[in-house]
C-alpha cells in the first residue's frame, strides 16, 4: 500500500475477517483514491458497494477496514470506537504514526505482490 508523501506499508486483505467483501476488494486491485482524515484513520472513497458483513466495534492501528455507509477504505492508525459500522477486511503493517502526516488529498494506491 502506497501512500504519497509518506511511503509504502506492507498489508493484506484477510478473507477471514469478511470473505465475501474481501473477495470483492481482490477484483478490484488495483485500487486508487485521494486520501482524507479522521482523527484516528485515513479514508479514501472505492467502488464497492455492499452492506456490512461482520460489524466491528473497535478499530486497532493497522486495521484495514470497509465502511459500508460511505463506500470507504479505511487505514487506522490509532485505537478508537467507530461512530458507524465498520468491517474489518485486512491489517497493514508498520510505523503507523507516520500516517498521522499524510495530507488530505494525497494519493492511496493498493495493489497485488506479485
């Protein structure tokens, strides 16, 4: 995973966590998108559109999660209680503050190791 400006983290989809959505995720690779921010997360808007599988209650850094209500990606790099549903599909790996320095806007790219 590619974030612009800050550098690239290693992650993976986890078909454990929501196979039907991650199965989906893995179609749509590569994925692309201009980042926002939450206070604990970075978001980015994708073409899937499903409803929630297996709802979360609380997001740990490196969580990768999917945010039906919205169509979003979400990068967590803080602990933190959602304010709507969210569902877990992977985790991503590494020195996650540095995410914290991330600027709206910049470019998110997932794709598959070969």
């Amino acid at each position: 995973m590619m974030f612009e400006g800050v550098g690239e983290y290693d992650g993976e989809f986890i078909r454990f966590y929501a196979p039907i959505t991650v199965q989906q995720l893995l179609k749509l690779l590569p994925i692309e998108g201009a980042a926002a921010k939450w206070d604990y997360a970075i978001y980015f808007q994708i073409d899937l559109r499903r409803g929630a599988e297996r709802e979360v209650k609380r997001v740990k850094a490196g969580d990768i999660l999917y945010w039906p209500p919205s169509r979003y990606l979400v990068v967590a790099y803080k602990d933190a209680i959602p304010p709507a549903q969210m569902v877990k599909v992977g985790e991503l790996r590494g020195d996650l503050s540095r995410l914290e320095d991330l600027k709206p806007g910049a470019k998110v790219r997932i794709t598959r190791l070969e």
